[in-house]
C-alpha cells in the first residue's frame, strides 16, 4: 500500500485537476448557449435565401446555373471538412474524421481524385498526417464563425466546380441535435440539390423584375445561397463542440470526485494502518517492560 504522504500529493493533485475540468465545464456552458442562440439566427436567413433562389430558378427555366448542373460521373471531387481548433471535446471531431475518412476512400475506389478545404485545425493536421490534397484552409475562426473567414477558402472550390475542374463539393460537420447528442453527416453541397430548391415552390409562382438581369441576380443569389449553407454548418459544428465539451468537462469531473473518494478512503486506511501499528509498538514495549 502507498504510504500517506503519497496518497496526499495524488488527493491533492486530482482536486487540482477537478478545479479544472469543472471551471472548463462552466465556460463550456456559458459559450454552448450563445452558440446555439447563433446557430437559430442563422436558420431563417439560410431559408428566405434559398426561398428567393428557389422562386428565381423556376421563374427562369432558359437559364440553368453551374451549381445547379449535374454531372453524370465524378471524376474529381472536392471535399470540405468542419472539425474545431481546439481538443477536450469528447468524440466529435474522431467520429467526423472517421466518417470522412471512409467517403475518402469510397471516392479513390471509384477513381475519383480529392480536394480538401480543411476548416478548424483538427481536420487540417489530420488532412495533412494522412497525405489528403488540402488546397485551402481556415482556422482560428474562435467562438463566432465569420463569413469574411470562411469566403475565400470556400470560393476555391466553387471556383473549380464552376470551371468543371471538379465533379461534386461534399461537406462534413457535425450537426447539432440536443445538448447531449450531435450527429456526423457529410452532405452534398454542389451540384444544389434540387428536391431541396423545389420544396419552396409548390403552391405558387413568382415574378420579378430584375436589375441588372436575371442571370446576374441569380448567380449571385445561389452564390450567397452555397455561402449561407457552409455559414450554418460551421455555426452548428460549434454548438455542437461547446455541448460535447460540456458533457466531457462534468464526466471528467465526476470521475475525479470519484477518483477522489477511493484515494481518500486508502488514505484513511493508511493513516489507521500507521496508528495501530504504533499502539501495538507502544503496547509491546510497554509489556517488554
């Protein structure tokens, strides 16, 4: 058995470590509410936007955009991955790299050559440790993400598919559920997905005037329309992070309470040990007497 003074330093080191975890587990909290509040702002903007670009497209048929052709085979594709910059969170960024990691491969099988838009400094290292093409990257986005940031990494992969240099862009985050549960998904981002586009535009039919043109006005609509999807990806790859950094913050807290309560019983254990050991020596020298 340690001895007590051992048993002490461990007590007081895992206390130390508690302090920790549990005063990261506050601020977890703290910024996992503003994330979720900053993640359902940015819903109805994303909606009314793919609204109007829903309405234009159909009022236009003559004119189909470049993001909304599908390609008959994906000879290229280019990929962008949402992690976090920093660690402590859990599961979430194993679980996203994982699955990317498989639809990496399920495109090599197909032929398919990769290029990867990496944002957050986790799937960059990973990106890089693997030997994956990384053509443009964004990181150190801190606890808001911002649309200046992200715009120039992303342009560079509509860019190419624009030119036909790619086939189809994919992008992978972690969306928000609840606190407690956040699902990885990597979801088609170019060609559009038409089903989505139609949904709006059922019951009725829309017409504008447009300045300067209609193609103008819808190339940059759809434009902003692919800029809102990634904005809302990031924003709810962050709410997930602060809700799995909370929950692995207060489990790394409980466990130290319990870490805490099995050394501080050997301790006891110890010090009595020490205590009878000195009666009896006490005892027996009294008797040698």
């Amino acid at each position: 058995m340690a001895g007590s003074r051992e048993i002490r330093n461990k007590i007081k080191s895992v206390q130390n470590t508690r302090k920790i975890t549990k005063a990261m587990e506050m601020v977890a909290a703290s910024k996992m509410r503003k994330a979720q509040e900053r993640m359902r702002r940015s819903r109805p903007y994303g909606d009314k936007v793919r609204n109007i670009a829903a309405h234009l497209a159909n009022a236009n048929p003559e004119y189909r955009h470049p993001f909304l052709v599908r390609r008959e085979t994906v000879k290229a594709a280019g990929l962008v991955l949402v992690t976090t910059d920093k660690g402590l969170c859990g599961g979430l960024n194993t679980n996203i790299l994982r699955m990317t990691v498989q639809r990496l491969r399920e495109l090599e099988k197909t032929g398919a050559k990769v290029q990867v838009t990496a944002i957050g400094n986790k799937g960059l290292g990973f990106m890089q440790r693997i030997g994956a093409k990384v053509v443009s990257q964004a990181v150190h986005l801190g606890d808001a993400p911002q649309l200046d940031k992200l715009i120039g990494p992303i342009k560079l992969q509509l860019d190419a598919y624009a030119a036909g240099e790619i086939d189809a862009v994919y992008i992978a985050y972690t969306r928000f559920i609840n606190t407690m549960k956040q699902e990885s998904v990597i979801e088609q981002l170019l060609p559009l997905d038409p089903h989505r586009l139609e949904e709006t535009n059922r019951d009725y039919a829309w017409d504008y005037l447009y300045e300067p043109n209609a193609q103008t006005v819808l190339d940059d609509l759809l434009l902003r329309y692919v800029e809102a999807l990634v904005y809302q990806a990031v924003a709810e790859n962050m709410a997930s992070e602060q809700s799995a950094r909370m929950v692995a913050m207060k489990s790394a807290s409980d466990n130290a309470k319990k870490v805490i309560g099995e050394l501080q019983l050997s301790y006891n254990k110890a010090r009595q040990a020490a205590i009878t050991k000195e009666l009896s020596e006490i005892v027996s020298g009294a008797a040698a007497v």
